[in-house]
C-alpha cells in the first residue's frame, strides 16, 4: 500500500554502504521507521531529501509490522531561516530529541501539530526559546506531569496565589507559602499563557529578557523534578547559550 504522510525526519540510522532507517515522525501515524535504499548515492535525487529535519510530503510503501520503503519526498519547506542559523538550529535539535521521547511515551497525535506549528515559528523568525518553553510547557501533560495552573497545590485556594513552585509542581498561595522562591507576577501570568495559547496564531510576542530568563529557569528546574529526562542536545544548547551570550 503506497501512503502519502506529512512528516518530519527526526533521525537516521545507516544501513549497509548506501542505505540508511529514517524515523519520520508523522501527522497521520505518529512515529514510523522506514528504508532508504541508495539513497547515500551522489546520483539519487532522494539523497538531499533523505537527510535529518526534512520537512514534507513522504510517498512510502507502508508496512505496518516491518519497516516500509520511501518512495519518493515532496518538500513542504526547507527551513533554511533555522539551518542557516546556529542558534535556531539548536533549538531544533533539542526540541527534536524532546518531541522524540514525549511521543515514546504518549504517541498522541497532536503532539505533532504542536511540534511542528513550533518549528514553524522559529523559522518564521519568533524568539526561539519562548516558542520551546511553549512545547516544553504543553509536553507536559503529555508526559503525565502537568503543572496545576488552577489552584493552590496544597490547599486548592484560587486567590492570593504568591508564587509557582516547580518541586511542588504548581501554586502556592499565601496561606501556603513558607520559603520558595517568588516568581514575579508577570512570569506566573506568561507560564499560564503559554500552556493555553494557540502556538499556529502567535503572530508576535515581545517579552523582556529577565521575563524569559525566569521562565526558562523554573522549566529546566520542574523538568529535572519530574521527568527524569537528560538530554545531551539541552545541555549543548546550554553551553552554546553561555558561549554565545544568547538571550
């Protein structure tokens, strides 16, 4: 049976002299491994196509027990605005990973849309470490460890909240608080915002950077709580960020 998904090629893995196993990541079917023969040829036209973060349209032989067979690919966008971009393109490669182990654990099928409508941002020229404290945030409940945004985690209360918490993993109100660390009320509204907004209709977002420094803190230290994922492409990116001076 000959498919035509919409995908994105999160890895590769050779195979023999010339062939190589792409992981696609698709809207319609999730995560599918499939068989690229010759494709590492100088002469086959699939071999530019065949290469990681290839964003289209994938005309494969589908076997839904056994790795399928690509046929042929319809580039959809080659997101030249983040690959020519070292910094874009590092955010890329730890969202990717990210993305790869969320659906590993939750092959929910909007995961796709929220990865991809992601990527579609960064490329677009939006800053790229909101839109991935955007995804991190939504992949959350996804990985089964959503932050409560409704209440105080301890008592439920839905005023006075003071501060959110990431080793209590929400809320606190002031009847509850004893010593964590206060968040400002700006960064406490934003972490809100970014768990319900729609990413495909951001059109700008303009946050200071002392603003996007305390999110990104009080993600990295929730997702080290909870998670339990260590990803070696984060702490690249991290030291790339301290190199480079970024944000």
């Amino acid at each position: 049976m000959i498919k035509k998904l919409e995908g994105i090629i999160l890895s590769d893995t050779p195979y023999q002299d010339n062939s190589k196993i792409i992981n696609i990541f698709t809207k319609e079917l999730g995560l599918i491994g499939v068989m690229c023969n010759n494709v590492k040829s100088l002469k086959n036209p699939l071999r530019t196509k065949t290469l990681k973060f290839t964003y289209g349209y994938f005309h494969i032989k589908y076997n839904e027990n056994k790795l399928s067979k690509l046929i042929d690919v319809d580039i959809i966008d080659n997101l030249n605005n983040i690959k020519n971009d070292i910094e874009k393109i590092s955010y890329l490669n730890y969202i990717s990973d990210l993305t790869y182990q969320v659906i590993k654990q939750n092959n929910d099928l909007n995961i796709y849309n929220i990865f991809i409508d992601g990527i579609k941002k960064i490329n677009e020229g939006h800053d790229p470490l909101i839109i991935t404290n955007i995804l991190e945030i939504k992949y959350l409940d996804y990985l089964g460890v959503g932050l409560n945004l409704n209440s105080c985690i301890k008592c439920g209360n839905k005023t006075n909240i003071v501060t959110l918490d990431p080793d209590e993993g929400g809320y606190l109100c002031k009847n509850c608080y004893t010593n964590e660390k206060i968040l400002t009320s700006k960064t406490i509204k934003l972490i809100r915002m970014y768990y319900l907004i729609d990413i495909s209709s951001i059109t700008k977002i303009d946050i200071k950077k002392d603003t996007k420094n305390e999110i990104n803190y009080f993600l990295d230290k929730y997702y080290e709580r909870y998670t339990g994922l260590y990803l070696k492409s984060k702490n690249f990116l991290n030291e790339l960020k301290k190199l480079n001076n970024w944000q």
